[in-house]
C-alpha cells in the first residue's frame, strides 16, 4: 500500500500533473504519460465509449508506471462509482455535483466506514482478495482521492457545503459546463464565470480543500496564483490532432518547394 503521490503533493501545497485519455483506450497511452512522468491519469468515463475492461487495463498500466489512476465515473448507480475502485484506481472524480448533498452521498458511496458504506468486495485493490485488513480500509479512506466536478449553477449557490464536505479531497472547475449553465456558453472570460472560479477558490481555502480547473482557462499560471494546484495538461486526443495536423502541413509546405 503506497502514498497517493497526487494527494500527497496537494496536501503539501505542490502543483499535480495529469494527462487525460479521452478517445484512444490503450494502456500504451498511459504508459507514455508515465514514462514522460505524469503524476497521474485521467481517464475519462462521463464522455468516452470506454468499456470497464479497458479502464481496467489503463488503470493497471498506470500502476505499472507508478502513476496515480483518476477516473472521472458517469453519473449514474453506486456501482458506477466503486467499480473502478476495485478494479484499482486511486481517485474517482463525480460530474456535474449539484451541492452539498449530493458531494456527500458520493463520499458514502466510495469511502469505507465510518465515513461511508462502500461495500467490502475486493479485487485487485486489495491486491486479488489477500488484505482484508483494518489497515487496508483505513488506508482507502486516507489515499484513494474523491473529487467532484462543480459544473452547475446550482453547485456554485452551495459552494460553501461542497467544500465543508468530510472525505472530499478536490473541487474541479468545469469551465464549459459551468459557462453554459450560468448562461454564458464558450465566454471563458466573462464575469459571471470569473466570479464562479473566485468563489470555489474561496470555499476551498476556507475549508482545506484542494482545486483546479480542468483546462487552461485561464492560463495555469493564473490558476495557480488563484491557489489551484491540480492541472490537467492535456489530452491524447488534442496531441493526436495537433500533432497529425502539423505533419500534413510539413509535408505539403515540402512538395510546394
């Protein structure tokens, strides 16, 4: 049983380093982002067609590479929620959290007691069935990372309750969402969003609370100054792109002489 390196730099005030696989569901992608020395993996379950069994492998991968496994769940049963647990991920990130309620119900899903009610299962995070132990739940309770996504008007008006909430280690800023849900769809830059940020970056410093926001808007280094320290800082999908992109347009600047 390890420290949770991205916990363990969140809770040392230290800026956490992850990349995402969005599209592409290989273990190979996650192993690069280990070997480029990620400090962890997001993968993404609320927009991807990914099956649990390939989760599954990129979560074993980034084990491999000593990277921390974050799996942002979709919305949906208790099951959705403790199945990559137990498949080995260290962190789970809930979408769209609607306030304080809602933040705790997840917390009781995913947190053994007495925090929660995760039922006691057991696969390959309690390393195929051999630590059934006190220590192996007090362990979980301590470094598997809980986060929720503060996408919704209705998150920010009960911000306050989020942040309060025992068991929660990350808010995460979903700028779209959270600018189509105040009204203000695509305008990273408008005020009411600027606002939304400031008051999340308040609760968090008022509660102990770790944030980020997912995306570079604004700049990292303004999120940081704003006290955010976790940082999604890019996907396999836009390097795929970009990258392909910028080979065909090479090539065709070299056939034009």
């Amino acid at each position: 049983m390890h420290v949770n390196k991205v916990l363990q730099k969140l809770r040392e005030g230290k800026p956490v380093l992850v990349g995402i696989v969005w599209t592409v569901p290989h273990w190979k992608i996650v192993e690069m982002m280990g070997i480029a020395g990620y400090d962890g993996v997001w993968i993404e379950m609320e927009h991807s067609d990914f099956t649990l069994e390939q989760v599954s492998q990129m979560i074993l991968a980034a084990r491999a590479t000593g990277m921390e496994a974050l799996v942002r769940v979709p919305r949906g049963s208790y099951n959705d929620v403790i199945r990559p647990l137990e498949a080995g991920a260290t962190g789970v990130l809930l979408p769209h959290c609607t306030g304080g309620d809602d933040a705790r119900e997840f917390v009781r899903m995913a947190r053994f007691a007495p925090l929660g009610w995760r039922g006691i299962g057991g696969s390959i995070d309690i390393a195929y069935g051999t630590e059934f132990s006190d220590e192996y739940y007090q362990w979980a309770n301590r470094e598997i990372l809980l986060g929720v996504m503060i996408e919704r008007r209705e998150a920010i008006e009960d911000i306050d309750a989020i942040a309060s909430t025992e068991g929660l280690d990350l808010l995460l800023v979903g700028p779209a969402d959270l600018s189509q849900s105040l009204g203000v769809r695509g305008d990273f830059t408008h005020p009411l969003l600027r606002e939304a940020v400031e008051r999340v970056a308040g609760a968090c410093a008022k509660h102990g609370k770790a944030w980020g926001i997912a995306g570079n808007v604004p700049p990292p280094n303004k999120q940081y100054a704003m006290g955010a320290r976790f940082f999604t800082v890019a996907h396999e999908m836009g390097l795929l792109m970009d990258g392909f992109r910028q080979a065909k347009q090479t090539f065709e600047k070299e056939l034009a002489g």
